[in-house]
C-alpha cells in the first residue's frame, strides 16, 4: 500500500518531540492492530515528504494508543533511507480497513485497499465457483 498523503515537505530543524518519537520502538514492534470486526492491521508504509520514497514500518519510531475501541492513533517519525529526511506522520486507523492522517488542511480519510493476499484468495475462489459451476453436471441441482 502506498503511504498516506503527508504534510508539506518538512526542512525544520529536528524538535523535541522528533527526538521522543525516534527513540521509541518502531512501528513493525507494536503492529499489528486488530478491531473487533476482524480487520488487522499488519503494517503501515509512508512516503518520505522530500523525495517521495516508501518508509517502512521498519524505519518508523513512535507512539500507538487507543483512544477509543474503534480507533488505534499513530504518532511517529519515518526515517527515509534515501534523503535521511525525517518525515512526521500522525494516522489514525478504523475499522474496516479506513485510514486518516492529520495534513496541515485537517483530517484526511480514505479506504486501504485489501492486501495482495486477500485479493489473490478472492479470486482463487471466483475461479473455482466458476469452474465448480460451469462442469456441473445437468441432473444436480
């Protein structure tokens, strides 16, 4: 998955709270989330805001709570291997797979595409529904 739309690219000098968050565990240590309909989430992957680079979970420090039953709240810092751009993030993930993170213009939203697993397992199964359907004998109901 691509990672959420992050704010404008940050060349501020590194705050307090950067310095908290990077000597916090990575986010690949506190994932994954599960809710109660059964929507787990494995991992998250953000972009750097400099040059636009994926930052795994792997290389993003920071703080995960639960302010409510249906909503698990990120606040962490990416790292970027490629730039060494520090980049904020501040997401919020829900229940059936939506995710919101905080821009400089308030809270964006948008559905997370299922993972290549699921998708894969989805069409196994049309496949064979097709097949099963399709060689089905006439005198079966």
């Amino acid at each position: 998955m691509a990672g959420p739309v992050a704010p404008p690219m940050n060349t501020s000098p590194i705050t307090a709270r950067d310095r908290e968050l990077m000597a916090m565990p990575t986010m690949a240590d506190q994932l994954p989330v599960a809710f109660e309909d059964g929507t787990c989430w494995q991992g998250i992957c953000g972009s750097c805001n400099g040059c636009g680079c994926p930052i795994p979970e792997a290389d993003t420090h920071g703080a995960l709570w639960r302010p409510l039953p249906h909503v698990v709240e990120l606040d962490c810092v990416g790292i970027c291997r490629a730039c060494r751009l520090l980049t904020r993030f501040r997401l919020r993930l829900h229940p059936g797979r939506r995710l919101s993170w905080l821009t400089a213009h308030g809270w964006m939203h948008a559905q997370a595409p299922l993972p290549l697993r699921a998708r894969l397992r989805g069409l196994a199964k049309a496949i064979l529904r097709f097949f099963h359907q399709r060689h089905r004998p006439k005198d079966l109901p």
